[in-house]
C-alpha cells in the first residue's frame, strides 16, 4: 500500500494472553504505542506527541485472532490532515501477510499546532484507508446506572516515556473493567470455566480526553448500551474520581464465545435478565 510503512514488528508471548486464549486487548496498544510513535516520528511530529494535551479517538475493528506463538507487524501512515490529523495502522499476519486488526485514528489538534507548511509535507504522503468505516455508535445519554467496575492509582510501571498513565495502561485498566461487569450479571469466572465461555471483542471505540500521572487515582465505571442474542456493548468511563473528569471512555462491542468451537453463543436467559437490568438509556 502506497505511503504506508513498517513502524513495529513482534510476536505473541503465551504470557500476554487472556482467558479467551488470545492476544490480550491492552497489548495491541502496547504496541501501537511503538507504531504510534515512530510514525509521528517519520511525520516530524515526535514533539507534538510528546508534548500531549490533544483529545484522541482510536477506532479498532478485530478482523481475526491473534493467538500465542503468533508473529505479526505494524504499518502504518497518515490518511488526513484536515480536522486535526487522522492515522491509519494496521496489524499483520507475518506469516501470511493477512490483515487482523485495522485501526484508525484521530488527534484532534487545536488551532494552529501543525504549521501549514509541515501539514502540506504531510498531505504529500498519504495513504488510502483500506479498512472498514467506523461505525456511529449511540452513547449514552448520562453515566446514570453505570457500576465502578475499577478503582485505583497510577503506578510508576503505569507511565509512558513522557511520564503520563500510558495508553496501554489505560486500556488495561477498561478492558478489565469488562470482566467486572460481566460477573455482575452472571459472567463470572465459575460460569467461564464449567461452560467454556469467554468474551471476544471484535470493536473498541476509544477516546483519550485527559491525562493522569503518578499515583494519581482513577475510576472506572461501566454500563450496557446495548444487548443481543449473543452481542453485547459496554461503555467503560474512567475519570478522576477527586473531580469527575473524564479521563477516557471505551466502548467495548464483543460476543459470547463458545472455545471449543470458537463461535458466538447465545446468552442463558438468567444472565440475559440480569444484564437487561444494567442497560443504560442512550442519547
């Protein structure tokens, strides 16, 4: 693909696999935290990065598993300048050079933070988004009936390079909230052991709107936007709870997994019932 380029290349230690037995969501951005930064670099826009104080959307579509021993990489490339700037990565099968994750992002700069002179060497390089469209998604009308799923501080093992609680980090943090809430209506890890059961997400719809750095807290709470036969979305909010600011907010669209036969499965009614009580209004 035209004006895309390699920006990280690895594999799948069995250690950072989940309960689902595959890649662990949160090491996706770790390593898109590599790509990230070494595109910005190619970009001349290191400083900017490091320098943060701009919101972030990451759209992520899981087109196929990653799973221990697995080797894969990283390209990536600028798709748009206007409206702050919008990137493109996407992760490689090495083996076999099948595209698994496509995730498309979006730095919402302020005014006047990339010169026009650096946005036209930018807009020379671009490259053609390949990958599906984001989806809109409905979100909630409030936090109303949302449940603290996580609660914390941020470690010094937490921070970036800059100093700031690292995307990876963060993500960690939301996606865990996702076994919170899927034990209070029923999904606890009994259930996920006697019926080899597992949630696979297959769309994230993250934003990045405030930053925290060392120990300071954080909290997490989460409710269901929507819920299907065998479907379900979670929104995750995480703020400082000393204020109630907003730090990020995830949504998380994913399935039942049956992993004998890695196929979606329907919801038992008990756990249904209990996950329609925590169906959130949306807006």
């Amino acid at each position: 693909m035209t004006n895309w380029s390699e920006t990280y290349r690895g594999t799948v230690p069995p250690w950072e696999c989940d309960v689902t037995e595959h890649f662990t969501i949160a090491y996706y951005f770790e390593r898109l935290e590599d790509a990230e930064r070494n595109l910005a670099d190619q970009l001349g826009l290191g400083e900017l990065l490091r320098g943060g104080g701009f919101a972030r959307t990451l759209d992520v579509r899981f087109a196929r598993e990653l799973r221990a021993a697995s080797s894969f990489h990283i390209d990536s490339a600028a798709l748009a300048v206007d409206e702050g700037l919008r990137l493109g990565h996407r992760f490689l099968d090495s083996a076999n050079g099948e595209t698994v994750t496509w995730i498309e992002e979006h730095w919402e700069l302020p005014a006047g933070s990339l010169p026009a002179e650096q946005g036209r060497a930018i807009a020379s390089r671009l490259g053609a988004w390949e990958g599906p469209a984001a989806e809109p998604r409905p979100e909630p009308a409030s936090h109303a009936g949302f449940i603290p799923t996580a609660r914390g501080r941020v470690k010094t093992t937490d921070l970036d390079a800059d100093g700031r609680f690292a995307l990876a980090a963060i993500v960690h943090r939301l996606t865990d909230s996702c076994l919170q809430a899927a034990a209070a209506i029923g999904m606890d890890a009994e259930f996920l052991e006697a019926n080899r059961r597992g949630f696979s997400t297959f769309e994230l719809a993250l934003r990045i709107s405030g930053a925290l750095t060392l120990d300071e807290p954080y909290l997490v709470e989460s409710g269901i936007a929507h819920l299907g036969n065998s479907s379900l979305r979670m929104i995750h909010r995480m703020c400082d709870p000393r204020n109630g600011a907003e730090v990020a907010r995830l949504g998380q669209y994913g399935v039942n997994l049956d992993l004998e036969v890695r196929r979606p499965a329907r919801w038992p009614d008990d756990i249904r019932a209990r996950a329609q009580a925590l169906v959130v209004p949306l807006g």
